[in-house]
C-alpha cells in the first residue's frame, strides 16, 4: 500500500500520512528519528541501533517531507538536517495512531480458539514432511502460534528422537528433570507424572520462572489399557470464564498464585503468578493452572478470598468439562507439541499391564516464532 500525502502537522513536532486506501495515521517525529532506518542510525547487518534515544536533539522537528514515485515518504529533521526514508508498507504495519477499544482479555487476531470439535481435524504433520519442505515446517509452526497445539507422526521411535524435532525450530530448555524425561510409572516417583494415575488438565511447572513456554510429548512405546491424553485450550477456558462472570476473570487476573515444588531434597522451585495473566495494555498473555502443584493463596486479601476460590472452582470446572477437551490416543512414532502458556494438556489413568513409554522435552516460543518468521521470508523472497 503506497503513501500518497504527507503533511507537516503540529509545528513540526509531527507527520499525517495518507494511503492510497484513504486511511491516515500520524507519527510524532521522536518516533520516527528513532526509528530511522538509514545506516546512520541502525547497523545495515544486524539491524541494531547505533545512537541512544539521549542523541537526538531535543529541539528535534521535522522540516520537509515528500512522497516518492515508489510511494515511500523522505523525512528531513532540524536542527542537523538529517535525512532518512521509510517504506510505506513499514510504517502501515506499525501504525500507532488508533484509539485502544481493546477490552481486558483481549486476544490478537491471529489467536484462534477452540474446543472439542478440533478432534475432528486436529492439526498436524509427519516428521518426513517437516524434514524435507520448508512449506510444511513453516505452517506446522505457524499453527502452534494461531492453535497452541499440534500433532506430528511418523517419527523415530528411539530414544531422544523428540531433540531432534525441537531442533527443528529451537533448542531444548534443560530443567531438573534433564534435557529430556521419561513419562513412565516408576517406583517411588519424584513426580506424579511418573505414576499410572489419571491426571487432571495443567499446565507443566508454573513453579518455575520463567516458565518452559513449549512441551512436546512423544510416544515410544504404548500397549496399555486407557493412558489418553487430552488437550485443552486455556485461552477459551479463561475467555468462558469471562463472559459468564467479568469479576470472577478479574479476580483470577488480578491476584497471583503461588506454586511450588521440592520432589527432591535438592530441588526448591517456587514462582508467584497469576492464573490468567494479562499484558499492561490487557492482552491475555498466559494461563496456570496446575492442582498439583499449587501452594497456599497468601496474595489475595481476605475480603476477596471466597470469591478467589469460586472463581479457582468454576475456572476448574470448565477444564474439566469434555466439551472443552479435544482427546487422542498417543501412538508410538507421534508426538505433540504445546503452547506451555496457553495449552493444558491431561491423561487418564491406565492399567499396569503393558508398556507406556513417552518422552518429554521443553522449548521456547520465541526460537520457535523466529525460525517460523525466516522461513516465511524465505518462502517470499523465492515467490517473488
């Protein structure tokens, strides 16, 4: 989208640019020198800046503008005359001037929500596509963005293989438990997760700060009687929450929780955080939830402590409820993968007959998100 107008408002001190759609955004111009692009102001490899925000003049305004045959903008500062220009596209994607309509809980567009009809076509690949097309990875990582979750099969049934994945997109996020683990029943366990219980939807260690932001499960092994797992988004829990009961949310947003673990003699883990977490602006930006691992509420003041745990009730109620649920037998050679801040994933209990053998690993989004962002750029540069 190509800039048609640019004018010079506010003695200087800022911009109106038009659109060839008609739409109209303004710019201050500290932003803009800021954010200048040219060599002078940000390093033409990597993209960093060069000058502190303390090297632009105070008396900084913006002297002349005009729009170029390409449809981007020239802008020239006083008092030091410096010149820099912006692509068109650039500034639309990064357009400030909006008035915030957002309400708290908000979601970006890009989110998508969802419940147990995702079971009919729960989204997924195979390992030998996501190895051999940088299309497939690239989609495959992008729904785990939009979804929070996805399945891939056909992998190696060995030992460590699930590194192997997480290398295709991050590295793995080494804990207490290694830098992988084995989901089996074991004698005297250090986790519960080491049992044939059932186990209720959670998310894993919100003791920890900060949190592992990726899990993914994979199966090796499976000849057991029950053991399902389930999946369940957070973000539509906390969003039915809210249209049920607003101060019931906020309640849950407002307070923090605490968690804890100590499954060994040296191990001590302790975080404090809200079960809904919410950014400054009231982006929905997390879920916990975790019976196991819960500590005593000593955040919330006594006034609100009845109304915390209804809220903790209900919240509880609807992670349970099947209908928010989508339910899958893990098979050997699949695995999956969620979104540790959004996603809830559970098992039912299974018979002590038989083998059940999953291995575990943690990640985090932003390798993810990154090696997602380079392969789409990739993708571009060969379709143009």
């Amino acid at each position: 989208m190509q800039i048609v107008q640019s004018d010079i408002i506010e003695n200087g001190q800022a911009i109106q640019l038009r659109w060839q759609d008609g739409t109209t955004a303004r710019f201050h111009a500290i932003w803009l020198r800021d954010n200048a692009l040219d060599e002078t102001t940000r390093n033409p490899v990597n993209g960093q800046r060069l000058r502190t925000v303390q090297d632009i003049p105070k008396d900084l305004k913006i002297t002349s503008t005009e729009v170029a045959a390409t449809g981007n903008v020239r802008i020239v500062f006083g008092p030091d005359h410096h010149e820099t220009v912006f692509p068109a596209p650039w500034l639309q994607a990064r357009s400030y001037d909006r008035t915030n309509l957002n309400k708290r809980g908000w979601l970006s567009d890009d989110i998508v929500l969802w419940s147990h009809k995702l079971a009919a076509q729960p989204p997924s690949t195979s390992y030998t596509l996501a190895t051999t097309d940088t299309g497939t990875l690239s989609s495959w990582l992008r729904t785990i963005e939009t979804h929070g979750f996805a399945i891939m099969s056909d992998c190696p049934r060995v030992d460590g293989a699930l590194l192997d994945v997480a290398a295709l997109f991050g590295y793995v996020r080494e804990t207490n438990y290694g830098k992988l683990f084995n989901v089996r029943a074991e004698v005297n366990p250090n986790n519960l997760a080491y049992t044939n219980l059932g186990l209720q939807a959670h998310t894993d260690n919100p003791y920890r700060d900060p949190v592992p932001t990726l899990q993914i499960l994979a199966c090796l092994e499976n000849t057991v009687e029950g053991g399902e797992s389930a999946v369940v988004d957070g973000y539509a829990i906390a969003r039915r929450l809210q249209e049920e009961n607003p101060y019931w949310f906020d309640l849950l947003a407002k307070h923090p929780a605490r968690f804890t673990y100590a499954g060994s003699s040296d191990i001590c883990l302790e975080a404090k955080r809200p079960m809904i977490e919410l950014g400054p602006d009231g982006e929905m930006i997390a879920v916990r939830f975790n019976n196991r691992s819960a500590a005593p509420f000593t955040d919330v003041p006594y006034d609100d402590m009845s109304e915390f745990y209804a809220a903790y009730r209900r919240f509880a109620e609807l992670v349970d409820d099947p209908e928010m649920a989508v339910t899958f037998r893990l098979e050997p050679g699949e695995l999956f993968i969620v979104d540790n801040t959004r996603v809830l994933h559970a098992r039912t209990a299974f018979s002590g007959t038989g083998q059940r053998w999953l291995q575990g690993c943690y990640a985090d989004k932003d390798g993810l998100v990154s090696t997602r962002k380079s392969l789409e750029a990739q993708l571009n540069e060969v379709a143009a």
